[in-house]
C-alpha cells in the first residue's frame, strides 16, 4: 500500500523510490524514537543528576518522534 499522493508515470501507481524514501525515514524515525526513550528511561532512572534542559529536550524529542511516526504510518495505512 502506498501513502497518498505519491503515484508513478501510470495513474494509480505508486512511485516506489518516493515510498520506499518514506519507508525509509519512518524506519529512522522509530530507532530515534527508541534510542531517546531509552536514554530518557536511562537519566530518569539514574540517581546522578543530568542536566534538566537535556531531560527536557529529550521528553520533546520523544513526543514529537511518536508523532511523526503516526502521521507517516497514517499515510501507509490510508487506502485512499
């Protein structure tokens, strides 16, 4: 299945090389999605301090990663 609006030379088709770049940054999107977690798991845990903006930094990078991998997988999951 292939994310709207990408299509090929024939109408209807998808372009493989724009879904398979997009595949590709969804699979980067969930190992940054996991090493931050764990890192994040890791400082919380941690009974010395780290910097409270890198904790900070990392929480948003969290949560904005998990966004960006529903919205693209959204986009696979989208027949239309």
């Amino acid at each position: 299945m292939c994310p709207r609006g990408f299509s090929g030379p024939v109408s209807g088709n998808c372009s493989s090389i724009a879904a398979q770049d997009t595949q590709q940054h969804l699979s980067m999107l969930r190992i940054l999605y996991a090493a931050s977690a764990t890192a994040l798991d890791a400082f919380r845990a941690a009974d010395n301090p780290v910097d409270n903006e890198l904790v900070s930094d990392l929480e948003r990078m969290v949560e904005r990663t998990y966004a960006e991998i529903e919205r693209l997988s959204a986009l696979f999951a989208d027949p239309s």
